[in-house]
C-alpha cells in the first residue's frame, strides 16, 4: 500500500471499470484529484442517479428515466414496425441512422449456450406480449451479426411464426467504404447472396 | 441526445478521463449500470473523499490523508537523505523497488517553458526550507529523463549549491532486459558515459 487509503479506494473502483488497469486506474485518480471539487460532486451524483433514477421500460425494455420511454411514448412514429435489438447500445445505434421511425424491443442480450444465457433469460415474453397488438406487422431482427446474435434472431423467427407477421433480418454484406479485397469469405458470400438489382 | 439523460451525464462524466472517448465512456457508464447500487454508492464516496480528505503533506508535499505523511513520519528513515521527484506517481515508483530508505520531496510538476512552468509553480521554496536541516546530507535528483526532468535537475543543482550538500542525478543508460540493438542513440551514449567498474 504506498498510496493514502482514499486514493487507493479510488483506483481500485476504476480499475473495475472493463478494459482499465491498475495504471490507467491511478492516471484516472490523480486526474480525479486535479478536478475542481464541483465537478467531482457531479461526478459521484451522476453515478449514483443513474442507478437511483433509470430503469427498464415496461413496453420495450430501454433503458429509460421516464415510463414508457420517450420512443414508446413518441405519437409520430410508425406502430407497424418493431426492430429487436440486444442492447440498449444497438438501439442508439439504430436511432444514430435517423432512418428508422418505427419502435423497438431491447432483448438485453442473445442467446449463448457458452454463457449460459437461454431465451428465458432475455426479454422475449415480453416481446411476444406486444405482438398480440394487431398494429404491429413487421418484426426487424438486429441482433448482431455473430453466433449468438444469428441463433437469437433463428430462434425468434421460428417462435413468432404463429403470429403471422413479416420478419425480416438486416442484411449482411460489405460495410461502407470498405475493400473486396479485405473483406472476409463470409462476409463476402452473404454480401454476394444478398445482391439486388439496380 | 439518444441515451436517457442520467445516462447522458454520466457518459459525459467519464469521457472527461483523460484518454476516455465518447464509446469507452459509454461502455464504462453501461457498466455501471450493471454494478450493485452499493458498489456504485461506494464509487460514488471515493470520488468524493479523494478530493475532500487528501491535502498535501506540509513537510514533503506528497498526497496524503494525515499531516506530515506517513513516509515523513516514519522514524525508522534515513534522514540524511531527500530524493526529489516530480509527482507522487513517481515517488510510488521508487516506494516499489523497497530499495530507498530515505525521504522524499515532491515537486508536482518540472519546470518547462513550453508549459509556462516556472520554478515558482513548482514546490522549490519547500524543498530549500528543508535543506537548511544539518541532518540532510545528500540530495537525490529523481525527475524524469526527459527535456523537462534534465532541466529541473540542472537548476535545482544550481540553486542547492551553497548548501553545500551532495547532489547526485540518477543513472541513464539501457533498461533492465532491454536489447542494445534497439536502444537509441542518446541512451546507449549515456549508457557508455555512465559505465562502472565490475
């Protein structure tokens, strides 16, 4: 123990943080420690309120501080479609787009039998609920384009097959601004069957 | 402004860390989501109690949560000696390698024009102050072995001379388990300047 004990508790908490060292946990102290103490204040309320003032929301399971959430809650946007995703992150992504104008469903994970994470342990009944509303005919699977991502949206697709809707998956194929030549076998045959005429 | 704003803020929050961008403070921020409400309150405090019980220390001027410092207390320390570095950061360094016994000084900075750092900002009159004890016998300079650290080192063996103390500057030369063909020209030149007779 060569650092004073609240210093020390402080790099501990840093170094908690995914992806941050014991290095990079006391380069974050000392600049904790060099702070004006007003923004360190806000700094502490900030983490305590978003545990304190931010919860799920009860229709699509987003992170939220309002319920239902300000996309639930928004009149303007198209009932027809609901887009699932895995995280709360992916639907920021989704919104980043400015394309999309329908809702969605935050599943908070995939399935990975690796992990032990099985569909009773995402937020699909919640999911199947919302189907029941008869405004909503398409169901947008984004789960990620990995393994556990495509076995969530292969297990969805079948489970909701009674329902009758559209369900459609986001392409896979070359991203933007990128190169044949370095693109992946995988990627570059699902790019190949998901051709479309110009 | 997609996320929630407790969400929002404390994002902002972390993406103030130096070195932490706007998707890494988002992840560390979902990961506080994630963390027990009392791990998160316990972050919370040691944000708070980093700024509110750590002080300098009136006799070194290292960070420290009682007065004079636990190193500036300890009896059983050589008091002929001060090694003199710039941060606490580095006196933690040379805590490490459990081979000094002696006291230490801390300057918080080195002096660097670029910067606008003068030897005023630096803590020097502290240091002088301590110099006038008879028991201090010899001065180490410890600042970094860079532009700044060389800089300081020269003015302060200046300014200590009519103490008439032993001033010693530590070793340049090659890293332990570095390799001769990749060192640099100036390091491998102090390297030969500084060699020692085995």
């Amino acid at each position: 123990m060569f650092y004073p004990e609240p210093l020390a508790k402080l790099i501990d908490a840093f170094s908690r943080l995914p992806g941050i060292g014991p290095k990079t946990a006391a380069r974050h102290a000392f600049h904790v420690l060099r702070m004006k103490e007003e923004d360190c204040i806000e700094f502490a309320k900030a983490l305590v309120n978003v545990k304190r003032n931010l919860h799920y929301c009860s229709i699509c399971c987003n992170i939220t501080d309002t319920d239902p959430c300000r996309i639930c809650q928004d009149k303007g946007r198209d009932h027809s479609i609901i887009c699932v995703v895995q995280e709360p992150k992916d639907l920021v992504a989704m919104e980043r787009t400015r394309e999309y104008n329908g809702f969605y469903h935050v599943l908070h994970g995939a399935i990975s039998p690796m992990e032990g994470i099985g569909p009773d342990e995402l937020r699909i009944a919640d999911l199947l609920k919302r189907l029941g509303d008869e405004q909503v005919q398409e169901l947008i699977l984004a789960t990620n384009p990995n393994i556990e991502g495509e076995a969530t949206a292969m297990y969805l697709s079948r489970l909701v097959r009674s329902f009758g809707l559209k369900v459609t998956r986001i392409a896979h194929g070359l991203p933007v601004g990128g190169d044949l030549e370095y693109a992946d076998e995988v990627t570059l045959t699902k790019s190949l069957e998901g051709r479309r005429e110009i």
